[in-house]
C-alpha cells in the first residue's frame, strides 16, 4: 500500500506518520496478497479535537473511516478499528453470498475466521439489522432555507423536502460544525 499522508493546522511528523503506517499497514493481514491501493488520510485539527479521516479505495470494496478524539493517537486507533469491521461486515456478505450459490469467493481474506470467533462482536450479519420503525409523510414543495427552519422547529437533525427549485427531493442536515448541509440527487 502507498500511502498518502496530510495534514491540516498540524504538522506531520515522522513519528505520526510511522504510527500510521504501522497501524493502517496492519489491515494487510486480512488479504491473502498486499491490496496495491493507496492509502490517504487526512490529520486535521480544529479547537483542540484532533481528526483524522482514511480512505482506502479498492477494486471490490471502499474502506473509508473518520474519527475524532482530544488525543491524535487514540484517534488513529478508533479510526483502525472502524475499518477492521468494515472488513468484517464485507467478507461476511462475501462468505454467505458465495455459501448460498455454492462456490468459493475470488478472494479471501485471511485471518478472518479466527478473529471473527474470537470475537463476535463487531462481525455483523445481514438479520443482525433491524428496522424498527417505518415512517411515511407528504413531501412538501419548499426551499433549502424553509426546510431548515421546519427542521429547527421539529429539534431533528435533518429534513427531507421537495426542493421547489430543482424539482427533486433534497436533505438538509445540520454539521457538526453547527452549519447546515443540502444533499441533492444528480
């Protein structure tokens, strides 16, 4: 893996970057071969919160994780454990898919099986997500701005809306930062 590291209001040191590589590289053990991929994150500071975002894109699967954390190194180590169950939850869809046609998988991740019984946790299974409840509402024609205060008012986090502008139906949501977002089809 090749890795692309940059930061943010924080300069990337050699001991930050070696910790990365150290941690991230270690992922490699769930492949049978190195994945030849490159690995970008991104370290970023913002009042006193240290953040670091990975993304890692591959020809049958995007691992991409974000974590925050008053620590740089806890951080890095929240962002590698999201990744190693992104990993798992795949080779258990890629498992039980090629388990019902009766083949084998075109590619197998190594040392899965013995962490998976080791630790069930964090493995997840297509029954294991369960929708609890279904909601259904008329979609009203408004703008981005309405659909902000009519989000406000309700105390959600977001809001979905017929944006009276494009004709297609938007989210807005309200960021971390405190500002507001627009999601809209293509």
């Amino acid at each position: 893996m090749k890795y692309n590291i940059r930061g943010e209001n924080i300069e990337v040191t050699g001991a930050i970057k070696d910790y990365v590589e150290k941690k991230i590289g270690k992922l490699t053990r769930y492949f049978d071969q190195d994945p030849a991929s490159d690995v970008h994150v991104n370290l970023s500071v913002y009042n006193d919160e240290q953040q670091i975002e990975v993304t890692i894109p591959m020809p049958n699967l995007l691992l991409r994780a974000e974590e925050q954390h008053v620590d740089l190194y806890a951080a890095i180590d929240l962002v590698v454990d999201k990744l190693e169950r992104q990993i798992r939850k795949h080779k258990t869809k890629v498992n039980r898919k090629f388990r019902q046609e009766g083949t084998s998988p075109k590619y197998v991740f190594a040392e899965l099986e013995q962490e998976a019984q080791k630790s069930a946790v964090g493995v997840y299974d297509d029954e294991a997500v369960e929708i609890v409840r279904n909601k259904r509402f008329d979609l009203k024609p408004m703008d981005s701005e309405e659909a902000v205060l009519q989000m406000d008012m309700l105390g959600h986090s977001f809001f979905v809306f017929n944006n009276v502008d494009t004709g297609s139906t938007s989210v807005v949501y309200r960021r971390r930062d405190g500002k507001y977002g627009l999601i809209e089809p293509n």
